[in-house]
C-alpha cells in the first residue's frame, strides 16, 4: 500500500515530460525500478563525506559535526536572524558575537582545546575556522592508519564537546573548565581506539599520538603460512641438508630421498666450529650431501638448505665469505659428477628431517647408518613428508 501511494503521489504531482517515463515501453512494460528512480532526487557526491562519515566513527560526534559544517547549528547569530531576542554575546568567552566560525576556532575556549591538541602531536598550524580545519585533515590525513583515525576522532570529538560545553552553559547548567573539556575528548578517542586496535607507528607524529593518548601497543599477527616438503620428479632425489651450531659444536645432517619420498642414504656428523659462522656449515653440510649422492652415482640431484645464502651462493647470486672459498670449490667440483642439479631454499618447518639429524647425539655418526638406530622422532617427519603434510610456518 505504501509504494502504490507513493507511485500515485508521483504520477499525479508529475509533469507531462516526467509522465513518458511511466508509459509502457514498445513491447508494452515498463518496471517498477524505473518508476521508483525517477522519484528519487540524486545529488552530486560531496568531498567533505570522508572527513566526517569514515569507518570507526563515533556517531554522535559525526552528526554534530555534520550539522556544525553545514552551520546547522542553532548558534546566536542563527536565533537572531529567526527573530529570537537574545544577546549576541558567546556563552564560551562572554566577549564576541556568537557564530560558527566564532566558537570552531575564533573563541579563545575552543581555541585553547585544539591547540593543545594539535601541540602534543608536534603538529605546527595556524587555527582558522571550522572549513579550513575541514579541508586540511581532509587532504592531510588519509586512509585507516592510527594517526589518520585519530585526528578526524578528535577533531569530531573536538567540536562535539565544545558545542555540548555551550549547550550546558545556555542552559544554566554547571560549567566546566577548558582542561577538563580536553580531557574528556582524550578519554573518548582513547577508549574508541582501543576498541579499533589502532596501533600502526609509521612516523614521529604516529608515536607522538600513541604517547598523547596513552595507548597499549598491540602485537602484529601473524598469518601463518604452509610450508610442504616437495617430492622431487623420477628419476631426481632430493638432497636436504641443515646445520647446527651450539656451545661452540656444530652439527651437519642430511636426508637423501626418492620420488615417493622414501629414505635412500642419510647422514650426521659433528664438527668443531668455535669460531665458524653457521653460513659455513650449512654448506659444508651440503657439501656432505653432495658427495654422499655422488658416491651412490645418482645423476640428477636436487639440493635443498634452509639457508637462502648458502643457496644464493652455490647459484652465484651472492658472494662466498672468504673463510667458505675453500668448501665452495669443493662444492663445485662435486656437482660436476652430476647430470643435471639444481640448488633451492627451504623453509625450516619443511626440513624438519635434516634439522633433527644435525641436533641429535648418535651413538655412531657418519653415512649409511643402520635405519634400526633412526630415532622415532625421524621416523615421524618422514612419515609426514612423504604424506605431503603442509606444516603451519608463523
């Protein structure tokens, strides 16, 4: 009933060229859609829309805010010019004629509140009026940051408060000092912040805002990201070595398997390393590899390290540290054994298998050691590898 009264509204207070839109089309319909559209008034979007109805807006602050820009506000000016007898005289100041751009920034009340406001975030800026503040936040502050959010907060507060403060004053009511008003605009856009989690330090005036408002610091979170230990293509195995260093003793260990994922050859080793970087035996753990694989004559091998330098290295994307030259040239001369290779990085949760054989004490160490001295734990990362188990990488 409400849309058939609206329709016949329309039609009857329509004009002749408005009424075409109602006839029936050539093929003798027309649409609901098109009759409703053409009641509706559609303005031009304004540029002011962000700075005022933006996402974690306090409501009431954002229609006081909206009135204010507007000069909706029933100021004494506005009263007078409607025929109401009052003094013209601010109720912040007492001094001035009261108006808009009196009392948002021209009244020493207000003035004082966002100045202070504007200091404590090391923000230099000479205070005009309500559109000139408008238009600066407006093209100075954009985006969902911390500091973005929290000057359209205050200054949405700002001016909320202020023109409550007024209010209180016109109505007889106890007033309150300006260090009081700032303080109550403080703990409303504290409290909000803390409700939005805002906590992006990207600059001096972020940290300055985080220090004004006494804000927590939030922990960034991370998305944790798969990691999957790849099985290689038949005929190629794949060689995954890791290293250790601890109290001065380092550990070398590596797995050599097949395209099903299954155990061909392993290895662990100790060696002293009191004064060798770990990026020294994470190739010299490769190297064990490497000549592990050639010494069972396999012809295409895939090296794996969860060292991004060693592996930058072997594929001469980054340069040898001096004390590496020597294992580097033996590298070298090994991979010649080899029909085709190839040298990639991988993150530690998928070479968890490597990593456990340069950490654990062995009652032996070397290569080809019995599988029966293969601790439980191996056993599982293996099961889970040759599973193409994704484990989770924070």
């Amino acid at each position: 009933m409400e849309l058939k009264k609206i329709l016949s509204s329309a039609l009857i207070n329509s004009s002749l060229e408005d009424f075409a839109i109602w006839m029936p089309t050539p093929s003798g319909k027309f649409t609901l859609k098109s009759a409703w559209e053409s009641t509706q008034v559609k303005n031009l979007k304004v540029s002011w829309h962000s700075s005022i109805w933006f996402s974690g807006n306090i409501s009431r602050h954002a229609f006081s805010y909206w009135q204010a820009f507007l000069s909706r506000l029933p100021t004494k000016d506005r009263l007078i010019r409607h025929g109401t007898q009052l003094p013209p005289e601010c109720f912040l100041c007492l001094h001035s004629s009261e108006s808009i751009d009196h009392i948002f920034f021209e009244c020493g009340y207000s003035k004082w509140i966002w100045g202070i406001i504007l200091k404590n975030l090391k923000i230099k800026r000479r205070i005009l009026n309500l559109q000139s503040e408008e238009e600066w936040i407006r093209n100075s502050f954009k985006g969902k940051g911390q500091l973005s959010t929290a000057i359209r907060l205050l200054f949405q507060a700002s001016i909320y408060s202020i023109w409550f403060e007024r209010n209180k004053r016109a109505h007889g009511k106890a007033s309150q000092h300006k260090q009081q008003t700032l303080a109550h605009i403080l703990a409303i856009v504290r409290t909000k912040l803390i409700e939005l989690q805002k906590n992006d330090l990207v600059n001096q005036n972020s940290i300055c805002c985080s220090k004004f408002l006494n804000l927590p610091c939030y922990p960034k979170q991370k998305t944790a990201k798969f990691c999957i230990w790849e099985k290689p293509s038949d005929p190629w195995v794949k060689i995954n070595t890791d290293a250790s260093l601890l109290n001065g003793r380092g550990g070398l260990g590596g797995v050599i398997r097949n395209h099903k994922g299954h155990c061909l050859k392993w290895f662990s080793a100790t060696v002293c390393a009191e004064k060798d970087p770990i990026n020294l035996l994470e190739l010299q753990a490769i190297l064990m590899g490497i000549q592990l694989a050639a010494k069972h004559k396999f012809k295409k091998v895939w090296i794996e390290s969860v060292s991004s330098l060693a592996v930058n290295i072997i594929n001469n994307n980054a340069e040898c540290p001096w004390k590496a030259i020597p294992v580097l040239a033996h590298i070298r001369r090994s991979l010649q054994n080899f029909h085709s290779w190839k040298a990639s990085h991988i993150w530690r949760e998928g070479n968890a298998v490597a990593d456990v054989l340069s950490k654990l004490d062995f009652l032996f160490k070397g290569e080809d050691l019995d599988l029966s001295t293969i601790s439980p734990l191996l056993l599982d990362c293996m099961a889970l590898d040759s599973s193409e188990f994704q484990h989770p990488r924070l």
